[in-house]
C-alpha cells in the first residue's frame, strides 16, 4: 500500500474515533453487515442492520411508513452504526449522521462475496433476520425474479454511479465520507482502529 494510501487509511480511522452516527453504504454485497459488526464492536457502539429493519417474515415488504418510522426510532439513539442502503431513508438517517463509510468494492469482489454468501446461507439455512423465518435457497438465489444474485448484477453499476455522483458533488452533506475501495483497505481501516 502506497504511503499516501496509508495516510488516507490513518485520517479515515481518526475520522471514525470520533463519531457516534455511522452509516455504512454500499451495492449489494459488498460487505455491508460484515463490516458495520466488525466497526460497531471495534468503536462499542451498536449496530443496527436496515434489512432487519425491513423484512418482514416471508419475505414480505413493511407498508412505507412502518419501515420509515422504525428507521427514524432506529436512529434517535445518540450512537450507532447503521448498515443499509435504502435511499427513500436518507432524510432520516443522515440528519444526524457523523460519518458516512462507502465500500466502494470492484465488481469481480462484489460478486464472488455475493455468490460465496448465498451459498454459505443457502447450505447453512439459518434464519436471516431473528423473527422472521426468512431463510435463502438455491432455488431462490439461481432461479427466482427475486435472486439477490440478480439483484446485486442489476443494480451495481447504478448504485456505485449513485453514491459516486453523491460523493462527488457533496449533496450539501455536512459529515465527511471514508471511502474504501478494496477489502484489503477495510482490514487495514479496521486494524487501524484497533491499535
């Protein structure tokens, strides 16, 4: 890692020594609820996942203003890391967000977590989100219309173009923004916070 690279990793933990409101984002499957745990645990905050936020149990969609109003109660708390996307929520969440981390993974990366997760939760067939039941199969991660597989293909160049366009133009943010381009400049982030 180049010494400029290493510099930006140092800047970018003591950014995140000092929030309390993270918001992790990121395309699907990029290591969002991995990384938000592993963060939340290394600063002792708690971690607030948007998925289990907004699935309901099989697999149903909560009307919108349920799942806007559990986002608001989720976030009224004075520390956090929150892992999601979900941009109709960025009113909320980033009114008093301190810190934004964007895992801005390459589409090879992205892909091969995606596929080893499905199939990691498809063999393993544990409940995804406590209470709900919800459970992924290969059935449902190859060959359905609702394949997150299908998903993250469909949506990644979107939702990097997304985030990339909001990162550069500032979108009157008020909180500074760590980007992360690789896994390997998140291990080291994550080290580096824990020194």
């Amino acid at each position: 890692m180049g010494a400029r690279r290493q510099q930006d990793l140092e800047e970018s933990a003591a950014i995140l020594r000092r929030a309390r409101r993270i918001n992790v984002v990121g395309t699907s499957g990029s290591g969002k609820t991995s990384f938000s745990r592993l963060l939340a645990e290394i600063l002792g905050l708690p971690c607030i996942e948007m998925d289990a936020l907004f699935w309901l149990p099989g697999w149903q969609q909560p009307a919108e203003e349920d799942f806007l109003a559990k986002v608001a109660a989720a976030v009224s708390g004075q520390e956090w890391v929150l892992d999601g996307n979900y941009t109709r929520t960025q009113a909320i969440k980033w009114a008093e967000v301190e810190c934004v981390v964007w895992l801005d993974y390459s589409f090879a990366r992205t892909t091969s977590q995606s596929l080893g997760r499905v199939i990691k939760r498809s063999l393993g067939g544990q409940e995804i989100w406590t209470g709900t039941g919800n459970r992924e199969s290969f059935w449902q991660a190859f060959f359905s219309k609702k394949s997150i597989l299908l998903w993250m293909l469909k949506s990644f160049r979107r939702t990097r173009e997304k985030y990339r366009a909001l990162m550069e133009e500032g979108g009157g943010r008020a909180f500074p923004v760590v980007r992360i381009g690789s896994r390997e400049e998140a291990e080291e982030l994550l080290r580096g916070l824990r020194r």
